[in-house]
C-alpha cells in the first residue's frame, strides 16, 4: 500500500477578505463561508477515505487552520495534531495584524529567495525547508498509510518542491483555492534513498 499525503488548505479567512496579515497574533479564522467550506471538505474527505485505512490529521498552528481542521478531525473521527512546520510566512511583529500595505512597504533591496523581500521577515528558502522537513518527517511517520495536512497556499506549495523536487524558483506560480484538496501519492518507502518519485494526483481541486 502506498502513502498518500493529501493537503487542504484553510477555508476562506478574515485576514484575506479584509486584507491584513494573520500571523501568529493577527489571525482571526475562518469567516462564515469559511466555515461553510470546511464543513464540505471534512464530509468530502470522510467519504473518500471511508475505506482508506489508517488516516492521520495535522494542521498549521494558525486559527485559520485549527478551525478548517476541526470538522476534519470530527468527520473522519480522529485527532487533529499541530505542527509548527505547516505554519505560513512566519510574518515580523511590526506587521502581524497591520494591512497588507505595511508589508507590501517595507521591502528589503535585493530581496529574493535566500534574502527576505520585506524587512525582517522569513525567506522563501527558510519557509520550504521548514515546511519541507514537516511534510517528510509525516510522511516517514505515516508511510504507506495516509496523512491530511491542514495548512495554507504556501504549505500547497512547498510541496512542489519537497515532493516534486521543482528548484526554489519556479518557472510559474499556483492558485490555492480555500479548502482545496491537493493530493501526492507514492507506492515506493515515502524517505528512501535515492530520492522517491511521487505522482501529483490532484491540485486544488
């Protein structure tokens, strides 16, 4: 049997709609469609892996991400677990709350991937290698069983590079629709050596 990693982002969310950063402090959920979408993606997910065998629940620590993956974890009947790892940008303080513009105004020059693009804020290579380690230390937890990972568009996305070993800088970019469903698979052990292939079975679908 194979492992199957299947990510959802979070519903809809306050910080999005009234355009404000949500990080650790700043976040306030889902807003009401937000709520609604995440009721429809736990009865989706209950009804796929109804026969799936073992299934795990993990989420990013964000409020977004622990309401998206309660109705989750009460549809497929097991425990939601935090991991710091699914957690998105890892914003500075300065901004945390503040609208999108405060960020969007403070870019650091010579910002890139090593480098931040804001002042005092994570890189991109920082945010998928942290992201990175999560997903592989669940999937080496979880190999040939399957694991629900909660998290956000950028979590859906370092996948693309932790499992589809795309280069940090792509050649195109995604859209992340809330409470998608993104789903890898691989028939092989999910950590062995030389590195596994996996197969992108579906994406923000």
């Amino acid at each position: 049997m194979g492992t199957r990693l299947i990510f959802v982002r979070h519903g809809e969310s306050v910080h999005s709609v009234e355009r404000f950063i949500g990080g650790r402090n700043g976040c306030r959920g889902l807003t009401a469609t937000g709520h609604e979408q995440a009721a429809r993606v736990a009865e989706r997910l209950a009804v796929e892996l109804a026969d799936a065998g073992p299934v795990a629940l993990y989420h990013s620590e964000l409020r977004r991400a622990v309401e998206t993956a309660a109705p989750i974890a009460a549809a497929l009947g097991v425990p939601a677990e935090a991991d710091c790892g699914l957690f998105t940008w890892h914003y500075p303080a300065y901004a945390d709350g503040q609208p999108v513009e405060v960020l969007k105004n403070a870019p650091l020059p010579g910002g890139g991937v090593h480098r931040p693009f804001q002042i005092e804020n994570e890189t991109w290579a920082e945010l998928v290698v942290r992201t990175g380690r999560s997903i592989m230390d669940i999937a080496h937890r979880h190999a040939g069983e399957t694991a629900v990972l909660v998290g956000h568009s950028e979590t859906v996305n370092a996948a693309f590079h932790t499992l589809g070993a795309q280069p940090l800088l792509r050649a195109f970019d995604t859209v992340v629709a809330p409470a998608s469903i993104t789903e890898w698979t691989v028939d092989t052990h999910p950590t062995e050596s030389p590195y596994t292939r996996w197969t992108l079975r579906r994406f923000s679908a």
